[in-house]
C-alpha cells in the first residue's frame, strides 16, 4: 500500500480513537450531512473511475452503519424543515449525479430496504445521449489499456494493475480540470483507441422512461443537472442561465412534476460561485449543492445555493464516515475555520 493511501485509511481510526475527531465534532459536526455518489454498480472492481462507482453492497454497509448510529434519512425538503425547524436527531440526505440508469437499476433497491429517500441530479445530454462525458471515457480507455499517454502534455501512465489504474485517472482527471486546453489531445486519444463517448452513454444513462418511473417513486427526488454538464463559472452568464433553464424545463417536461434542487456540475470552487448561485436562485431553484466538503448547518439556510456534500464511496468504512458525520474534513480543509462551508 503506498503512503498516501495507508494515511488515507488510517487517519479515521487515529481521529476516532484519539478522540480528535470527538473533539473536532463539537465544532464541525451540524445538523446533518449531504452524501454525494454518482454511479452505484453491482461490483467495483475493475473501475479505474472508482470514487464515482459505489458498490451497491457499500452503499448498503454505509446505510446500515448510519442507521445503527441514529442517523434520520431525509429528503431534501425535509432536510429544509429540519434546518428551520431542528429535532436534535442527525439527518442524512443522499444524492445521486448526473442520471446514470444504475440510480434505478441499483441504488434505488438499496434505498428502498432502508426506507431512506434519494435525489437524482439529471443533465439533459445524458437522456438524450449528447453529453461530452470524456470522465467516463477516459475511464473506459485507462480500463482496456496496459498503459496511456498523452505525450503533447508530457503525461504517462502506467496502467498495468488495478491500483495503477485508479492512479492514472485521478491524475489525469485532475490534469484536465487544471487546464481543460487538454481536452482536445484527450478527445483524438480516445479516437484513435475507438472509443465511442455515445455508444458509453447508451449503456449506461437512464433512458427517458427510466427517468420517469424514477421519479414515479414516492423515495425520489428529480434535481437538475444543466443540459450539458457544463462547468458554469467558466461560461459567460447568459449561457450559465440557459444552461440550467432549459434543464430544469426538459426534466419537468418529461416527470410532470416541479424541479426545485439543483446541483452544480463539478461543484469545486473552480466550476461553481457567488454569480452561479444568484443564477440558481433567480431560475426558481430552492436549493443547489457543490462538492465542497462539510457537514450542514441551520446556517446554511442563508446559504442554501452552496450547501456541501461529503462523498461516499466504495473506500468508506465506519470510521470514515464517523469522521464525514463530525466534519472532521471540513475542519482541515478550512484549516479550522468556518465549520458552515459556503461559496
Ligand atoms: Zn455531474
């Protein structure tokens, strides 16, 4: 196991019984906490996109530890009764990106055993097959290769095991995310390997009647996504407006039902604002969620355009998630300042 990842597996159980992360809880821990996933599959393995895949079987350890500790499951309007009004029991609320028909097919059976609600963000290009999703084909082409690179940007990777793999996505993943100029080389490497963006999509994205019966369930909450999962903070206004507009219209136009939560594509400082957040308001939505880490807090009820989720993934275990219901991560990442993450 390399450095990084022993540090990664071992900080939850150094703060949980050093009683570090009891004593940061005191400060970071809020009301409750918005879980973030994406895909949900039946088996993780052999995904280099691991931290967008959680295993079902995951899924339901963490809600059964959640549930074990007393955790309430809420949606997302009940989460807002509960910042107004609080009840003292912690609550969780899970969310569920970009509109993967795995939502239906996998989470949603897991959701269902434990009674807990769920919000499915969905983006136009993904029912209708149009997305630019290079994520999942890049992870397709880090999957099917013993090695990749792109040599116009200096970057290679091995790729030859499972942890190699892993590695060569986040890395170029982050690469792209800094400098999206590398986008294009990126686009003729999958090309050349015959990788099909669109052929991906058909496989794995909700078809337009899935997203219905989706939303049919008394557990599910449709949210928006934008039309093309465009990072908005990089587009000029008018677009950023359209964007989620024209979404939350689409989705409306196909469940029957009002849109009113909304989460920013990517959702790092990068990709979401100030200005993205008075957009989301002035579209009509009621709440909108970042990636940003943190717990949330009736606080947040003056900053309802950038509440923060913590991830869950196929690597959390009890004591992780102990330290994501404390805000222990929150605490570090704001280097112990504001426990209410905000834009
Ligand atoms: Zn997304």
């Amino acid at each position: 196991m390399r450095a990084a990842s022993l540090l990664k597996t071992a900080f939850p159980i150094v703060a949980q019984y050093s009683g570090l992360g009891a004593a940061l809880a005191l400060r970071y821990r809020g009301a409750g906490t918005i879980f973030m996933l994406h895909s949900v599959v039946e088996n993780g393995d052999g995904y280099p996109d691991h931290s967008l895949r959680c295993p079902a079987g995951k899924l339901a350890d963490a809600l059964h530890f959640l549930r074990e500790d007393g955790v309430a499951f809420v949606s997302l309007d009940e989460m807002l009764e509960r910042l107004k009004f609080p009840s003292g029991r912690p609550f969780a609320a899970f969310t569920f990106d970009d509109g993967f028909a795995d939502s239906l097919t996998q989470a949603l059976p897991v959701m269902e055993r434990f009674g807990a609600p769920m919000t499915v963000y969905v983006a136009t290009g993904m029912i209708e097959r149009s997305l630019d999703a290079w994520w999942l084909a890049l992870a397709e082409w880090i999957r099917r290769s013993d090695r990749v690179a792109l040599p116009q940007a200096g970057l290679a990777f091995d790729c030859s095991d499972a942890a190699a793999k892993k590695r060569a996505f986040v890395a170029i993943e982050a690469a792209i995310h800094r400098d999206y100029d590398l986008l294009p080389q990126v686009r003729v490497a999958l090309a050349d390997e015959g990788i099909d963006c669109h052929a991906q999509l058909d496989r794995e994205a909700l078809t337009v009647e899935q997203l219905r019966e989706l939303a049919r369930h008394p557990l599910v909450t449709i949210g928006g996504h934008t039309d093309t999962h465009i990072n908005l903070a990089l587009a000029p206004e008018a677009t950023a407006c359209r964007e989620m507009m024209s979404n939350r219209r689409f989705l409306e136009g196909i469940i029957g039902k009002p849109v009113v939560h909304f989460a920013y594509p990517f959702g790092n400082a990068r990709a979401c604002g100030d200005r993205e957040a008075a957009i989301a308001h002035a579209v009509g939505f009621k709440t909108a969620v970042t990636t940003r880490s943190g717990a949330i807090f009736s606080g947040h009820l003056d900053h309802l355009y950038a509440l923060p989720r913590e991830v869950l993934s196929a690597d959390d275990t009890p004591p992780s998630l102990r330290c994501k219901l404390d805000g222990v991560y929150r605490a570090f990442q704001s280097h112990l300042g504001d426990p209410v993450a905000r834009m």
